[in-house]
C-alpha cells in the first residue's frame, strides 16, 4: 500500500499535521482552561470585596436591628448570582448563613450544594483556608463540582471565614463542547489534507512517472530520444536536463563505440584480406620459383607486422578504457629519453631525405612510466615523418616550463586541413585517406592517452602549408595513479 512515493509522502504529511494538530488543539485548551479558571477566581474576589462592602455597610446602618445575621441575609441577597453559594464560615468551622438557605426550597442547586457542602473535599477546603486565611479550591462533585474561594474578615469582634462556591457545570459544558469540536475537526482536517496532500503529490510527482515511461522506451536502438524538460527552473526540470545530458554522453560513446568497432573491422579486414588473397595466390600454382615464394612471403611478413601493431594498438587502448594498464613509475631525464627517440627514428628520416634535429635545454629529471612516454615521442615523431614531404625537415624541442615541461614536434609537412584539425586525436582518423596503409590512425590516439595518464595535455598548436607543431606539457613530479583509463 505505501510501495509508492506519493503514498509515503501522504501519511507522513497526515502523520505530521496530525500531531500539529493535536498539539495545538491541547494547547489551546489547556490555555483556554487556565484562562477560564483565572477569569473565574478574579470574579469570585471581587465578588467577595463586594459582598463584604455590603455586610460591613449593613452592620453600620442604625435603621436595622437584625444583627449579624440580617446584614448577611441582605449581602446575600444583593450579591447573589444564579449557581453561586455563599457562606459565612466561623472560628470553630461550622457554618453560620449561607445563601442556600434563602433560596426556592425545589431548587436542584440547593441539593447539589449540600451535598458538596457535606463532602470531605469541602472540610479540607474549610481547614485550608482557616489556617491559610486565603485560599482557593476546587470542589469535586456533581456536574463539575464548584470552585471555591474563602477570606478571613472580622466584624463585631469576631473572625468569620467569607466562602464563595460557584458551579463549574457551565464551564464544563462549555469545555466539553470544545473536546467534541477537536475531536470532530482533527479527524476531519487530517483526513481532508490527506486526501489533498495525495493528489498534489500525484500531480507533483507525475512528471516523475512520465520521465521513468520515457526512460524505459529508451535503449540502444533510439538512443537519441530525450526526456521533455517542462520547467527547466524547478528541481524535477533540472533532474530531467541531467538525465539528458547523461543520455548526450551515453549517446556519444555509443557513437564512438560503434564507429571504434566499424573502423577497426574495417582495418583488420584489409590486412588479412590481403593475406588470405596472398596465401591463395602462393598456393594456386603447383610449383613457383624461390623468388616469387620469397616476394609473396615478404608481403606475408609485411602485412603480419601491420596487423600485430593494429591489435597492439587496440589491446592497449581497450586496456586503457578499463583502467587496467598499470603506470610503471620510475625516475628517469626527459632530455636522454628525447635523444633516445630521435636516434632511433633517424634511419627512418633519412630513407626519406628528412633533415631531423634536436635540441634539448639542461638536464631534465621526470618521474613517470618511461616506456609509455617513449612510445608517445615516437608516435609524433613517426606521424611527423609519414606526412612530411622527401626534402623536408622535422624539429624536436624540450624546454622547461611551470611546473614541468614542453616538448615540441614540428614538421614542415603540407599541414592539416581547417575542417579535420580538431578530430586528429580520434581514433582511426586520418587527414590523408591515401596513406590508409602507412598507418591505422591510433597513433596521437595513444599519445594523448599516455599524457593524458601523466597529468599532461598534448595538442596541435598549428598546422598550415607552412607545416604542423605539436606540443606537449609533463609535470616533473606528480602523485600518477597506478592504473589510468584512456580519454575518450
């Protein structure tokens, strides 16, 4: 029943204005009680100040001749008030006059006062108040009982104990009225909030439910469709706009994904097309000379080779994607490892009449995998002889920079066009199709991956007819994590 979230909201929305209401229902009948009970005791001295006002002014006037007891009666019958009983109470606790005695004798107040009067709880109020000289009580008995006031005051010599009861039967009903309205509205409240509280959630959260139906149309097969975005400035608006720009980053990396797949069948399939063509074309023939098994071997060789680096170069990306090609740390000088490079691709410079140079400033020690920083010097350096015309001529510089260093290739090559200069680090580009077979394009691939892993950046800086420069930034020292994943 409370599976569902505008469920759980609805009863703790009901669980919680419930106990607001309770609260504030018993505080305000707590407070309203107190405030009936003072109204009450303020009314009952000030009728007691009046009262002895009276008696005191009828014990003076010379015209009565009744005493004590007429002056009481008189008070009594000036002062008296519908449900009230007053009493003149002596030193020894027996009571001289009371005004139930001049009320009608059918009178139901008159039996419920004497009965409350013969009570127990009056006796302790009597014994309270003869001792204290000032009290005030609350008398149980029926229909709420009476709260009671008393006074000490003298008159003619003696000590009398004035005592006011009023019934409390009006305030209790009154009160009881109040308990039967709570418990009736609370209920009421709680149950029409509820049922408001549910269909404002419903209404609130439906362009929940309807994301979550259009989260579940969405697979591989239409991953371009995105979730509608009604209020772009609320919460559940931007918690749409996140989830399509997950969906832009999935739908991208599908993208790559299927495009890193087609174009890698793709340059599998010409190598062992061309050693199967090969292969079929060597054994066809029923007897070849040496020379023309050792042409269609070397070809077999050739294309071996171009294949394994394909693979490699695939197995160490997908590694790479995993997070699972360990960084070997060693210490070791940038600038060795740049002379190094440049020695070892000399050869291949000068089969090309290529004028390759080097300059590299002071010694410049790095901590890093440097089998991985090799491969990604000899990646541009490969990249730049490939594209470099016979004649022309390629620059290797390393400098120091903040915190690091750069390090700079440039070739004299006939430059990258505009349109294709920010998709060079892709995997499987090439600017050039013709030179399909010079390369599988996962050369600047893998080298931006290995700076990448060494907290560097590598990038084109320019490429025009003039040529093209790349550039490369390698802190000196860096925390490099143990295994790095491939950017993509």
């Amino acid at each position: 029943m409370f599976d569902t979230l505008r469920a759980r909201l609805t009863l703790w929305y009901s669980v919680v204005l419930a106990l607001l209401l309770l609260v504030f229902s018993l505080t305000s009948y707590f407070l309203f009680s107190g405030a009936e009970n003072r109204r009450t005791d303020a009314d009952l001295a000030e009728l007691a100040n009046s009262f002895l006002v009276t008696f005191h002014d009828e014990l003076k006037d010379p015209d009565e001749s009744g005493g004590w007891q007429a002056a009481a009666q008189q008070a009594m019958l000036e002062h008296r008030v519908r449900g009230d009983v007053l009493l003149l109470v002596d030193a020894a606790g027996k009571i001289a006059a009371s005004s139930a005695d001049i009320m009608p004798p059918n009178d139901p107040a008159n039996s419920i006062a004497a009965r409350s009067l013969a009570s127990s709880g009056f006796q302790r109020f009597v014994e309270a108040a003869s001792q204290s000289g000032r009290s005030y009580q609350t008398i149980a008995g029926e229909k709420g009982g009476f709260r009671a006031y008393a006074t000490r005051f003298s008159a003619n010599g003696q000590t009398w104990l004035l005592m006011i009861l009023r019934s409390r039967h009006s305030q209790q009903e009154m009160l009881e009225e109040i308990r039967v309205a709570f418990a009736w509205l609370i209920p009421l409240g709680v149950l029409l909030a509820g049922v408001g509280g549910y269909f404002l959630a419903r209404r609130s959260l439906a362009p929940v439910a309807a994301m979550g139906k259009q989260a579940e149309r969405i697979g591989a097969v239409n991953l371009h469709e995105r979730l509608e975005v009604r209020n772009a400035n609320d919460e559940l608006g931007r918690l749409a706009q996140t989830f399509n720009d997950l969906l832009d980053r999935l739908d991208q990396s599908f993208e790559r994904q299927r495009r890193f797949i087609s174009d890698a069948a793709h340059e599998l399939r010409t190598p062992v097309s061309i050693l199967r063509g090969e292969a079929e074309v060597a054994l066809s023939q029923a007897s070849r000379s040496p020379e023309e098994y050792r042409e269609s071997l070397a070809v077999l060789h050739e294309e071996a080779q171009r294949l394994a680096r394909v693979v490699e170069d695939l197995f160490t990306l997908t590694r790479a994607d995993a997070g699972e090609y360990r960084l070997a740390q060693n210490d070791f000088y940038l600038d060795e490892l740049v002379a190094d490079c440049v020695r070892a691709t000399r050869a291949l410079a000068q089969a090309k009449n290529i004028t390759l140079a080097a300059a590299t400033a002071e010694e410049m020690p790095v901590r890093g995998d440097e089998d991985l920083l090799r491969r990604m010097i000899l990646n541009l350096l490969d990249n730049a002889i490939k594209y470099t015309p016979a004649g022309g001529s390629i620059s290797v510089a390393c400098d120091s920079a903040r915190d690091g260093y750069e390090l700079s290739v440039t070739d004299s090559g006939p430059g990258i066009p505009v349109d294709m200069q920010s998709r060079i680090f892709e995997r499987f580009f090439r600017a050039d199709r013709a030179r399909s077979r010079t390369g599988a394009g996962l050369g600047l691939s893998i080298a931006r991956w290995i700076a990448e892993a060494h907290l560097g950046r590598i990038e084109l800086v320019r490429s025009d007819a003039t040529g093209s420069k790349f550039s490369v930034r390698i802190p000196a020292s860096s925390d490099i994590l143990p295994s790095s994943g491939a950017s993509r």
